[in-house]
C-alpha cells in the first residue's frame, strides 16, 4: 500500500508541476521535457522562457522516469498504435493528431483507414463490383496523371515577371564600398620604407598600402580614387541584376492544383457514376437504397 501512495504522490507531483520527472540514483530530481529517449539514455530539457538547457542522463544511473501525459503524446501513441483490422483505433488516431494540428498526419491516416474500408466493402461485393473501377469508384485522374498537381507557366512571383530583381549586393544602390583593398579610415601604422628604415604613418582613407623597393609604402587606390565607394560589380552599376528564379525570363514553371480533380489526383468513375458497383450509372438504385 505504501509503494502504492507513493506511485500515486509522484504522479499528482509530475500533473501538478506538467513536466517530465527524472529521479536520479543519487536522489536528485530534474524536472523538465523529455525529449529524448533510448536504450542506455534518457534526455531532458530544463529551464524556461528563453533559458532551456539540455541534458542527456545514462540510463545506469537513474532510478525512474516519469513522463506527463500531454495531447501531443496521447496523439503520438494513439498513432503508434493503429491496427489494420480496427477502424476504431484509427478514429482515436485521427482526432488525437487533428486536435494537436498534426493535420498531414490525421490526412496521411485518413488515406490508409478509406483503402481498408474500401477493401472491406469490396469483399462484401464481389462479383457486383463496376469492371471499369473494378469497385474503386473512383480512377486516377487522366489530366494530371493522378499528381493533383499541374505545371503550368505563370508569371514569375519572385520579380513579378519583370526579369529583374534589385542587386543583392548594393540593394539597388549601384554603389558600394570599394574592394581595392583600400583602408576606410585614416589609419595610423608603422611601415618599412623603400629604403628600409621605419616610419610611423598615417595612412590616409583611400590609401592603399603597396611593396616598393625593399618594403612597403602607400599610395591612393587607383580603383575608387580615394573615394572609398566603387561601383557595384555585381549589377554593373545598374541596381539590378537578372531574377535568379525565372533566370531573367519573368515567367516560370510553378505548380497548381489540377483543375481536372481539384488536386485529389482521382476523379469518379463514368462508368458507375461513382458507386463502384455493375450497371448502377444514371441514377440507378444505390447500394444503401436497396437495403
Ligand atoms: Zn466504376
Ligand atoms: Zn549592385
Ligand atoms: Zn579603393
Ligand atoms: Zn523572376
Ligand atoms: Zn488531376
């Protein structure tokens, strides 16, 4: 009954506190987010706000792991868990990811709980089932090749079909610092002279430093004049380089959803008209009316 109370303490503790506890050997206790967990470690975020900090323990020298119950975790483990023969279980699943806004995997779900089904009731209809569809009701769409998707030719987003963007590297400025080598600030320096000897200097902004002679001297930087600022490479000095995404075209491949099968990649099949059943097209009785 102890051990029991105990449990129960531990677990009111870890609901209270909504975090992971790890108990320590030593008898330290961390409480944080597991977000790790293997074989021979068990790894924990601590802290809040923007101080967080992560810990990997070896699995040798903890005592327990208490991990809290959160929506996301129901819904992982909801997931981790659907059988093929159990609907239910993938009902359970696809709520849990959809209530978390797990939706691509709530689709992803969806898709293989609609394949059993639709299995189950193909069974249930041999000898019945469309010859065309053979039962799938549906066939993959022609327009698209049952993608969903489309290419087709637009107007380039990126330059809104202009062909041009602002250069990147002077942002439209046609100008820029000069890459002569030039110094940008009078600059105090002590150089080898020609003949040798030292000086103390005072290297002028637009001055770059060259070998002469037997050491180094300076001289103004032929490629901006001492201006500092030369035209911008990159665009030729004109603010603008080619858009990289329609290689200067304006227009470009993009992809859209099939107008033919509104991206669902399968249209209804025309010989059942959708039923999947033999001679049910034009408004035939349905499966459900005849029962
Ligand atoms: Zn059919
Ligand atoms: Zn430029
Ligand atoms: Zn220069
Ligand atoms: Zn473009
Ligand atoms: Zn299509």
């Amino acid at each position: 009954m102890r051990a029991l109370a105990a449990v129960a303490v531990l677990l009111v503790l870890a609901a209270v506190s909504r975090a992971d506890v790890i108990k320590l050997k030593s008898g330290e206790v961390i409480e944080g987010d597991v977000v790790a967990e293997t074989e021979d470690s068990v790894t924990i975020r601590t802290g809040s706000g923007t101080i967080k900090m992560t810990t990997t323990y070896r699995r040798d020298t903890i005592e327990s792991v208490t991990r809290e119950e959160t929506p996301a975790r129901r819904a992982e483990a909801l997931a981790a868990a659907v059988k093929k023969g159990d609907p239910a279980s993938y009902r359970a699943a696809i709520a849990a990811l959809r209530e978390v806004g797990r939706a691509a995997d709530a689709d992803r779900l969806q898709a293989e709980l609609d394949a059993v089904e639709l299995e189950a009731w193909k069974a249930a209809h041999a000898g019945r089932l469309c010859p065309e569809c053979k039962g799938d009701k549906a066939l993959p769409c022609k327009a698209c090749g049952g993608k969903g998707s489309a290419r087709v030719t637009g107007l380039c987003e990126t330059c809104r079909g202009t062909g041009r963007i602002v250069c990147p590297d002077c942002r439209g400025a046609m100008k820029g610092p000069c890459r002569g080598g030039c110094f940008k600030e009078d600059t105090q320096k002590t150089v080898t002279g020609p003949d040798g000897k030292r000086y103390d200097l005072t290297i002028k902004k637009g001055m770059i430093l060259v070998r002469r002679g037997m050491g180094e001297w300076y001289q103004a930087c032929p490629k901006c004049n001492m201006t500092c600022v030369a035209p911008c490479e990159t665009c030729r000095a004109t603010g603008q380089v080619a858009c990289p995404d329609c290689q200067g075209k304006g227009v470009r491949e993009v992809k859209a959803k099939c107008a033919a099968c509104e991206g669902k990649c399968r249209v209804p099949c025309a010989a059942c008209g959708g039923t999947g059943l033999k001679g049910e097209a034009g408004g035939g009785k349905t499966d459900e009316q005849q029962r």
